[in-house]
C-alpha cells in the first residue's frame, strides 16, 4: 500500500479570481447604458434614460486649453501624482467660490474621475469591519467601493413619503458603536433629493457629536432648481471640518464625464494618506485632461447656468409624463437630472402576456416591449423603482416617456 502522504493542494488551485474581486457587482448604470448603445448599433432604436451624463459638448474654451496642453513639452512628463499644482490651487479657490468652503491647495488630491476619488476616501479612512451609513437610494458605486475597503455598508431607506430624505433619527437608529462614517449626497442620483440647509446642518451636527466622519459627495452642486438650494456641510457645520472629505469633478458642471477629472477635498493627513494610494495604483491624472479641468474651475458657471436651464424644462416634463401613467408616482427632483418613480403598484400586473414581479423584471420588459433603457431600483439598493436620466434631448425625452405611456398603459390586473 502506498502510505505517501497526498501533496498539499497549491493555493489558489480551481479560484480564477479572488473572492473579494468575485463579489463587486457591475455597475448597472454602465451595463444599462452598454446595452442599450449595443442595441442601437444592431439597428434597434433605442432611447436610453439610463447613462448619467450631459448630452451637451464639454465647453469649446476647455477643448482648446487641451489641445495647448498637447503641444505643450512639459506636459508630455510625469507629474505629481497628486495633481498639478496650478490645479489643486485652481479646485481650492472654486471651492471658496462655489460652496464657500475655505480650503488650500494641500488640502486638495486630483483623482482620475469621482469614482477614484471616492474609492481613495473610503480605503483612506476604513479599516475591516468599519460600518458606513448610507442613505438609500444610493449611487451603485458607495457600496462596492466601501466593500473594497474592508468596511461594512449600512443603508438606510427613505422613499418617495420624505421625498427620499433621510432623517437624523433614522440615521441615529442605524448607528452602532462600530459606525466609523456617513455618506452624505445632496443633489442626491439616483432621486434628485436636495436636502434644505436646516437638514444639512442638522445632520452635520449629528455626525459631529457623534465624532463620525462624513463623506459629501457635491459632484451635483451646481444642478438645483426652483427654489432648492445646494449646501456645503462642513461650511454650515464647521466642527466637522477635520472629520469630512468633499468629493467633487468637472463631470457633470462642465459636461466632462468622458475626461476624468475629479478630486477629494480634506483634512491633510487623509490627503497626504489617499496620494500615497494613487502613487502606487494610477500616478498623476493625464495631464492634458489636467489642463482642461484647470481650465474649467478658473472660468465662469455660463456653460452649466444653459444646461440648468434645459434640464429644468426637462425635469418639469418627464415628471408631468410619468404621473400620468396609472400606477407610476414620480416625486420631483430638485437637483441633478434623474427622475426616480414608483412602479411598485404595477409589479404583479399583467403586461404582454407577462406579470413581472420586480422593477427588474420590468425593466427587462420595457427594453424589450418598448426599446427604452432605464435602470432598475435593484441597482440603488430600493426595489420597485425605477431611474431615469433626464439628461438627453427634449424629442428622444419626450419620445421615450410616450413609449412608456403606452406600454405601461396597457397593464391589467
């Protein structure tokens, strides 16, 4: 009898991926927004309402300040992985001007998009087992990117009753003495919720007397309507000035999301932390979109105050349409561009001889049934609802409403 002992089995044997890689899930934003250009290439006229980003051209002085930047030598090199000095100094000084929040340029990292940005601020301040709250409806990404840094997502719902405003108390009820953070997002995607100044500061002062950080995502800042106003938290709640990170870009002011420009905004010891991160994962941000951002924060807001005006008219519009449809209730935004319905009394009813059961199965339904793209209330953590961007001209807008109109008109109990 062989008695030779069995060799162990070599590690990672039969695991292609890690696990901790294996559990991200797609964003479905992305996914949405890829498949339904793959339909449109395949000759299917498709109207997606599900990319968020400005159907607009990103500003001619930008483009040109990029083009100098290409024929410019000193922009062919490496630079500071943290940013162009000119740019962080340029992000500080909009940040005085747009949020009134006194910052300096040590204070700012430049990131390869908002996503970077808010993926440095979690694995920066994060440690294994940290609980995060977050408000639901939540952008796909602060999950996943929570996750990535060993930290624990907590989501806390609020629906259309509160306009998809969280609460103090709701957010006191979620907190246990393992919550290290707060995630905090007004305009908020996917709901277009604003919150007030008095809530802000109400909430701002709650994190602080609890000695929580805050993340604040302003990447909508500049997008409110009517009469909503956008507030800074660490302004009107200064004692959490040394516990905050600001995330902000160029994506959506400037009709840039293709760019990647974004930045975090903190304390410098957090800063200084999150830098030596992108040292060792990315190095500097291209350098000739560097430019373009430079460009973008040292000029003036008439670009964005054209595209408020639009998708105001926009928002008005896709809201009247979808209040219409029996069965949908659509609260409006007050900032962004997204419009985020109820369709949970049309789950169960019968529609082309199928009764989807989740806002998934019917998105499923209405790209097939009626060649329109939304994405599903399942990818902002709140099943039964449905996203939809507004940012997209006023005829496909007006065109794929109608087709939903129609279809959604047609479903039986």
């Amino acid at each position: 009898m062989n008695t030779a002992a069995t060799p162990p089995t070599p590690p990672g044997t039969g695991r292609r991926v890690s696990a901790r890689i294996a559990a991200i899930s797609e964003s479905a934003t992305l996914s949405v927004d890829a498949r339904a250009k793959a339909l449109r290439a395949a000759g299917r006229p498709v109207i997606g309402f599900g990319a968020g980003e400005p159907d607009f051209p990103t500003p001619g002085y930008i483009t040109e300040a990029a083009a100098e930047a290409c024929r410019d030598p000193r922009y062919h090199r490496y630079t500071p992985a943290g940013g162009l000095p000119e740019l962080r100094a340029a992000i500080a000084g909009k940040t005085r001007r747009d949020s009134g929040y006194e910052v300096d340029a040590s204070q700012v990292l430049v990131t390869n998009g908002g996503k970077q940005a808010i993926h440095e601020a979690f694995a920066a301040l994060l440690d294994p087992g940290d609980e995060v709250i977050v408000p639901a409806p939540y952008w796909t990404t602060y999950p996943e990117s929570i996750r990535l840094a060993g930290g624990v997502p907590v989501p806390v719902v609020a629906d259309e009753t509160s306009g998809y405003r969280v609460s103090v108390e709701q957010l006191e009820a979620a907190r246990t003495e393992n919550t290290r953070m707060l995630v905090f997002v007004s305009p908020s995607n996917p709901t277009g919720a604003v919150h007030s100044r008095a809530e802000v500061e109400a909430i701002g002062r709650w994190a602080a007397g609890h000695g929580l950080w805050v993340m604040a995502d302003e990447i909508y800042e500049h997008l409110v309507y009517g009469d909503a106003e956008f507030t800074s938290m660490p302004v009107v709640v200064p004692e959490l000035r040394d516990r905050c990170v600001v995330v902000n870009g160029v994506a959506k002011t400037y009709a840039m999301t293709g760019w990647r420009v974004g930045w975090v905004v903190g304390p410098r010891d957090v800063i200084r932390a999150a830098a030596n991160l992108q040292s060792h994962a990315t190095s500097n941000v291209s350098n000739v979109a560097q430019v373009a951002a430079l460009a973008a924060v040292s000029g003036d807001l008439e670009a964005v105050a054209a595209m408020r005006e639009a998708f105001d008219r926009r928002r008005r519009t896709i809201v009247r349409m979808l209040n219409e449809i029996d069965g949908v209730e659509c609260p409006e935004p007050e900032g962004a561009f997204y419009a985020y319905p109820s369709v949970k009394a049309l789950l169960g009813r019968e529609l082309r001889g199928k009764r989807p059961k989740t806002s998934a199965e019917l998105a499923e339904l209405i790209l097939d049934e009626a060649e329109v793209a939304v994405v599903p209330g399942e990818a902002f953590g709140t099943p039964g609802y449905l996203r939809l961007s507004y940012a997209l001209g006023d005829e496909d807008l007006a065109e794929g409403v109608s087709r939903l109109q129609s279809l959604l008109g047609e479903a039986r109990a």
